[in-house]
C-alpha cells in the first residue's frame, strides 16, 4: 500500500517505522513478509516510539498500522516463541506485548488503530486496545490461540467482550474464525470501513478531526472511559488528570506560594462551588 501523505522519519528503527504528519504521529510494524508478526524488539520499539510520541507536544494523535497492506498484525511471532515467551537477542522470553497493550491504554492521546489485511491474535487485540479503529475493506479480524497453544485473558478476552459482547467475544476465541471488515463493523469492533485506497486518507481525516477538539477534554474523556473499566487503576488515571486541572488553578497555586513564603494560605477567596 503506497502512502500518499509525507510522512517524515522521527527516528530509525530496525522493525517499525515511528512518523509524523501534520500533528499526527505513526507507528507501524515494517515485517510485512511475517505478515508483521511482532518479536521482543519489535514490542520494544514500538513501545519507546509510543513514549516519544505521548512526549512529543507536536503530537496530538497516534495511528498503529502495519506496512505493506496485506497486514495489519498477525500476532506474536511464533518462530522465535520460546518457553515462557518470546525470545530475542539477548535469549531472555518476554511477553512484553502486554505493556504495550498498557501504553495505548494510558496514553493521554488518541490511537487509531489503521487496518489493512490481517489483524490476528496478538495483533488483533492490538487494534482492540485502540480507541478507535479504521479498516479497509481487505481487513480480516480473528483470534488465533486455542489454534496455536495461546491466550490474552487480559484486555484481549475482557476489553473484547466490553466491546462485542460476551457471546460473540467468547465465540471469537473458542472458534478462532476470521471475520471480515462488513462483520467487524456489524458487531461494533471497528468504526469505519473503506476501499484500500481510500484507508489512508479517511485515517488522516479523522485523525485532523480530533486534532481541532480539545487536548485537555480528549483528555478527560479516554480517562473516564477507561476509569469505569480499569477499577483502582483507572480510578489512579482519572484522578492523576484531575489533579493536573487542578494545579492549573490560582486555588492550587495559593498553597504552594503560601509553603513557600512561610505564610499561612488564605484560600477564602476561593468559591464554595455548589
Ligand atoms: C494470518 C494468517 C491467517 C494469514 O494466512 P495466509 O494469508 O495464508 O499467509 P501465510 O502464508 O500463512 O503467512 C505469510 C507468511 O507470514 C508468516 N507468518 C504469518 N503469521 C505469522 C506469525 N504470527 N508468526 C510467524 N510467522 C508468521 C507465515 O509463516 C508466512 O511465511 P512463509 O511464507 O515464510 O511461510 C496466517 O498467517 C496465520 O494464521 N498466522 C498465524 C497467526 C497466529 O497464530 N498468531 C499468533 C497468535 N498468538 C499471539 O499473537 C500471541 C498473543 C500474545 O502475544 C500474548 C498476549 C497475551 C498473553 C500472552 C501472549 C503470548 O505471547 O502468548
């Protein structure tokens, strides 16, 4: 799939591509002969690329994809599967696709996840944990694991079935049947679907849609919709952000000058909000 938009480098990787465009940073899998199976390095990557991007002030939204247009993800990559995870250079098993199912969860900014082609297994639960996702009619959604000797009964089982429902969520992982972008959207699991050639452009468009909104009620909201989910957890993310509006404020600032002008502080001033 040939892009149209000019997507500049924000730094090198060996298995990702990390860009941006116009306020709007990519992140995508560059393993299209593995139908972009991700390794430990390829979860790393994309792992510090997700860092830099919720960093980075010129980023206001973050799009997952895959190169190559025949994937979007087919999961964890099972030649280099070990025992207890999987294995890269350094010999040491990981599963650290969950912390990255973690950083798009918490990210103070929208992911979009941009579908082309396979989003399977891990990969599928990729694009679950997205906040939104849009696919191109080639798109071909399933899990794999009672397949190939795997689960995610994290996100990938309960987000899931927030998402779809727990009877066609349970269905999706004790059949491990493939279901197309028409079938996606019915069940709620994807928010758009267009021709090939047109998933760039929409994905963009969306994506600049956003960017004209609020950072800060962005903000709010993808905490408030994960606080109801995510328990204490989500609770933490909600209030962390509620903490941050309220250091914004002259009320919040008045007890820190007080401290550090060894006065007691006068908050009488401040309204008794109803
Ligand atoms: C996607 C499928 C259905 C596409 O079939 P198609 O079109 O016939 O293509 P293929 O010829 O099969 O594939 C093209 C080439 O790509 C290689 N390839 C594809 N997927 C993978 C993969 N996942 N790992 C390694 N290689 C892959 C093919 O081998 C082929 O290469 P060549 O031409 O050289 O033979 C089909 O490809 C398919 O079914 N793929 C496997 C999907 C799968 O089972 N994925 C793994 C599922 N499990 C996970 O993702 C683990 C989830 C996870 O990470 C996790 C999360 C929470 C807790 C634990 C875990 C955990 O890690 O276990």
């Amino acid at each position: 799939m040939q892009l149209k938009y000019p997507w500049q480098t924000i730094k090198e990787y060996k298995e990702i591509l990390f860009q941006q465009y116009n306020g709007i940073g990519r992140i995508s899998i560059n393993r299209p002969e593995k139908h972009n199976a991700f390794t430990p390095l390829t979860v790393q990557e994309m792992s510090e690329a997700m860092e830099l991007a919720r960093q980075n002030p010129e980023i206001g939204v973050i799009v997952l994809s895959g190169e190559g247009g025949r994937a979007f993800c087919s999961g964890g990559d099972q030649s280099v599967r070990g025992h207890g995870g999987y294995v890269g250079e350094d010999t040491v098993p990981r599963l650290n696709v969950l912390d990255l199912q973690m950083q798009i969860r918490r990210i103070p900014k929208p992911v979009v996840a941009m579908v082309a082609g396979w989003a399977i297994g891990g990969g599928h639960v990729l694009h679950v944990v997205c906040d939104l996702t849009i696919a191109a009619e080639n798109a071909r959604f399933g899990q794999t694991g009672p397949n190939v000797g795997s689960f995610d009964g994290g996100f990938g089982a309960s987000y899931l079935a927030r998402i779809v429902g727990q009877k066609k969520a349970r269905e999706i992982w004790y059949l491990c049947d493939q279901y197309d972008a028409q079938d996606a959207l019915q069940m709620g699991l994807v928010n758009k679907v267009v021709p090939l050639e047109q998933l760039e452009e929409t994905t963009v468009a969306w994506c600049q849609k956003i960017l004209e909104k609020s950072p800060m009620a962005l903000r709010m909201l993808k905490s408030a919709f994960n606080a109801e989910l995510d328990g204490q957890a989500g609770i933490q993310e909600l209030a962390g952000n509620a903490t941050l509006l309220y250091y914004l404020s002259d009320e919040a600032k008045e007890g820190k000058n007080a401290f550090l002008e060894k006065r007691k502080p006068d908050f009488s001033k401040y309204p008794k909000f109803p």
